[in-house]
C-alpha cells in the first residue's frame, strides 16, 4: 500500500474540514473529518481524569507493572470492574489475538457514571461541538453516548477497521487528544475510502479532534513510547442523530468496541437518548452541566 501523510492543521473552535492527502488535496475519506476545539476542553477533561484517578490508572497499565511484553498473551485481555469516587466504571485491555498493544481504555458502567462524565463534557464546552457538528452536517439532533478514555504506550501495526457503518452518514466516533507522546511520528493509519491500496498516517495534535463517521477506514499505528515512560490518552465519545432507522447499524459496531453501557443488549437505552444533547429548534438539549469535577 502506498503510504501518504495527512499534514496538521490550525483550525480555529468549530470548524470542521475534511482529513486531507499531502500530495493531492483529495479527502481520505468522504466521512474523515476534524474540528478545532477551545483549549479549554483538553485541560477540563484531563483535570477531571486527574480528580477521578483515571490519569494514573492509565500510566500503571501501560507503562507501569502490566507491560504486555513482560506478561505473556494471557495479559492481553484485561476485563475490570472499577469504582472511581463513588462512580462504577470499567476497564478493558486490547483483544490480544487482533491487536498486539497494550492499549486500554475505561469507561462508565452505568447510566449514573455516563451522567457524571457527560457534566465534564459539558464544563469543558462540548455544547458547542454539538452545535457545530449539527448545523455543519445538517443533523436533526444529537446525542453523545458510548464515552470512554483511551491510552496506549506500545502497538504493533492496528487492524484497519471502522467504527460507525450503515448509519447514514449519522454516527460520528470524536477524538479527543489529552496527552500526546513527545518526538513520535503520525500515530493514526488512515485508507482511502474509494482506492484501498492507499494508505497514510495521521498525527494528532491538540486542540483539533479527528471524526470518524460511515466506513472511515482506520487504525493504530505502530509505536513504542515505553523507552521513554510516556503514553499517549485520548477521551473519545460517539455522538450521532439517533432514530429507529440505523439504531441497529449504531448497535452492531459495539462487537468491536465493546463497553458496559449502554448495553447493546437493550437498544431501547440508547435509542431513548436521541436528541437529548443537542436540537436546532430547543436550546434547553444540552449536556448536563453539574459541578462534576469538584463531586
């Protein structure tokens, strides 16, 4: 596969632009896209991992005593029940027969754990992401769900795979990063979406989120930031214009990005979140805004 880089951007809080090819200026994929954010959000996100523990529960499984490479095959498939400040959550280690990492991520367990997550989200100013993304793709509403914090020291080469599929163009996975390794090359393999020989890299930076949407091709890219004790953490949520119609499609891609809640199990959960976070017509859709970082 030829390999292509997808240079950094300055964009400024709300704008979106497509994820691009150097050489050409062609989009990588019709449903590849990025927006800027106020900075503001990385330093409330990252204070409220650093309150609730997360921030060192991350450094300890990547970095700290569960090293994949020291802990055989069997440590490649880590399943926990966490309780964080009152608050149930749950860690998963990367499958250890489709992906060689030490990635990890972390996520609610349950309906009052996502609410008290969602309040950071809404201090930290992800309203407006909501407005931006919705008037930008003409969304009829939105509703922010599936959150979790993601990091990882050590990967090999990720399987190229997508995160939202058969949902009209109406399911987006938001990346958001909070701490980004120093001295690393693009860290995100990114396909073409129409020619599959054409493959590159993408290199997050911060104050600018990568959205994956329908059939954005993807995956992680080869790196070791272990020599050096660093880890790369990122927070991630699915927002999406929820209906009967691509529940289903919305549902089928927690098989590979499993997480407690909400379970795929009981669609009806989901589906009765649709539009609860954002609606051109009724400014009151917002995400909680309780005093979450100081409970």
């Amino acid at each position: 596969m030829t390999e292509e880089c997808c240079s950094q951007v300055d964009l400024f809080e709300g704008e979106i632009r497509n994820i691009r090819w150097d050489t050409t200026g062609e989009n990588v994929s019709q449903n590849l896209h990025m927006i800027g954010l106020n900075p503001k959000m990385r330093e409330t996100l990252l204070e409220y991992c650093d309150n609730m523990g997360i921030t060192q529960i991350m450094k300890e499984v990547t970095i700290g005593s569960d090293d994949y490479e020291h802990q055989g095959e069997d440590a490649l498939d880590v399943h926990t029940d966490i309780r964080l400040r009152g608050f149930d959550w749950y860690i998963q280690r990367a499958d250890g027969v489709r992906w060689k990492s030490d990635m990890h991520w972390i996520s609610p367990s349950d309906a009052i754990a996502e609410e008290n997550f969602l309040e950071a989200f809404g201090q930290a100013g992800f309203d407006q992401v909501l407005e931006s993304v919705g008037v930008h793709f003409g969304y009829r509403h939105l509703a922010a769900y599936h959150l979790s914090i993601i990091a990882v020291s050590h990967s090999d080469p990720g399987e190229m795979h997508v995160d939202c599929t058969n949902t009209g163009a109406k399911a987006i996975n938001i990346i958001i990063p909070l701490i980004l390794a120093n001295d690393t090359g693009p860290e995100l393999a990114v396909r073409d979406g129409m020619d599959k020989t054409k493959a590159g890299k993408y290199r997050y930076q911060y104050n600018v989120a990568p959205m994956l949407g329908d059939d954005a091709y993807h995956g992680t890219g080869a790196v070791d930031y272990s020599p050096r004790c660093e880890m790369r953490m990122a927070a991630t949520l699915f927002v999406a214009d929820i209906d009967a119609t691509n529940i289903g499609s919305i549902l089928d891609r927690f098989v590979c990005y499993p997480q407690a809640y909400p379970p795929a199990s009981n669609p009806e959960i989901l589906l009765r979140t649709a539009g609860r976070h954002w609606d051109p017509n009724d400014p009151s859709k917002k995400l909680p805004t309780a005093a979450a970082l100081n409970k």
